[in-house]
C-alpha cells in the first residue's frame, strides 16, 4: 500500500469492537455518526466535523453503536507528527472532508491526489497552527537491575538484542538506542561486559575454567581466557608505559 502522501478511504464503524496499531499515521475525521476511540488508554469521542491523528504504532480500541462514517487518510507523512493527540474542531477541515466524501464516491483521481496535502494545510487552520516541535512521549524507564538479573540467567544462550528488548517492551532499534545512551555500551558490548562480570565471579568463587566458560555463554575455554586476559590488559597499565 502507497502511503506517501498517503491514501484515503471512506470507511464505516459498526457495533463490533476493533484494535489495532499502525506503523504509519491515522488520521480521521467524522462525517455522521459517533465513533468511540481509546488510544493508548486515552477516551475520544469523533462527531461529524471532528477530527483526530493516531501516531504510528499506537494500539487503539474503535466502536459505534449507532454506526459510523469516517474519512480517513493513511499516510506517513511526518507532518501529520505535529497534530498528533489534538482534537480537531476545524471549519476549514471539516468543510474539505465533506467535500472529499463527495469526490470519493465518484471516484475523482483528484480526491486522491490531491486530498492527503490539502487536508494537512487546513488542518493547521484557524488556531490550530503546528507546535514547533512534535509533543515528547516518556519513555519507558529500564530496571537495568532487573534485566542484568535476567540476562545472567540465560548468559549460556547466544542472546539476541530483540530477546533483551522484549524483556522491557522496546523494539530493537529502542533498546539499541536507549542502551547506548544509558550505559555508553552497544547491545553486545553490554552482553560481553556481563558474561566477564559473572565469569570472574564464578572462577573467584573455584569453578574450573571449563565449566566457567559453559555457563557464560563463550565457544571454548580458551575464549574465556582470551577475554579475561584481554581486560586484565585493558586495566593495568603496561611496564612499559610512562
């Protein structure tokens, strides 16, 4: 599906309750009827003329018990980032979706070609003009201890960064990001600092090299001992320097 600019549709809300997310922008403006939407935990009611754009990848609940009718525009422009979690009250929208519902039912090539960017111009109108910068959502704190505890039970396992980030509900790419930012390590730099953290615990407390090695996850004792010889390197200065 095209969704740049974006592709827009004219769709009917039952009875029959609905979820699900997007990886693009939603955007939706009531023609008739009511249509209940819970995003993200947030109530919104749509009403002819009113109008609201779900970000992507916000899971939203949708019914109307007396039916519904919507336009609605699928697309990933980001411009549409600025109008996220606004209500829209908009004369100048509202009035252009009405007129793109027209246009819609006789199959006007216009309508699609021209809908998606003009509704993004009226819908910065009278008032409702774009913020300098998208609203910031919080983030989703990390309980490093508790993922440490975790990751040092399955430090026997090659441990990919999509494992990790589902134990603290991230995508790769946010755990990725969010872990450089957080502990100045990449992913894997973060894995090898704690299976060298739990091996040197482990041959402190006598365990062979062997057996050390099995549970921290490396290929072969001798990978162990290069690793542990490596920080040991790493950590005292050589005879040789100034």
């Amino acid at each position: 599906m095209n969704m740049a600019p974006g592709l827009l549709s004219l769709r009917h809300y039952g009875a029959s309750h609905g979820s699900h997310a997007h990886s693009h922008f939603q955007v939706l403006l009531g023609l008739e009827g009511l249509l209940d939407l819970e995003i993200e935990g947030r109530g919104q009611r749509i009403a002819a003329g009113d109008g609201c754009v779900i970000p992507p990848g916000e899971r939203h609940d949708f019914e109307s018990r007396s039916g519904s009718r919507c336009l609605v525009l699928d697309t990933a422009d980001a411009g549409w980032q600025y109008h996220a979690h606004r209500p829209m009250h908009n004369a100048h929208a509202s009035s252009l979706a009405r007129y793109l519902d027209l246009a819609l039912q006789r199959g006007s090539p216009a309508a699609q070609q021209w809908g998606a960017p003009l509704l993004l111009e009226a819908w910065g109108a009278e008032g409702n003009q774009r913020l300098p910068h998208p609203p910031k959502r919080p983030q989703r704190p990390i309980d490093w201890r508790q993922l440490t505890a975790w990751a040092r039970q399955h430090l026997h396992e090659p441990l990919t960064v999509a494992q990790l980030a589902q134990q603290v509900y991230l995508s790769p790419t946010q755990f990725a990001s969010r872990c450089r930012s957080e502990t100045g390590l990449s992913v894997m730099q973060w894995v090898r600092a704690q299976r060298l953290s739990l091996a040197t615990h482990l041959r402190q407390r006598g365990h062979s090299v062997a057996d050390t090695a099995l549970q921290c996850g490396y290929l072969s004792p001798s990978a162990l001992t290069a690793a542990m010889r490596k920080q040991r390197n790493a950590v005292t200065p050589s005879k040789n320097a100034p």
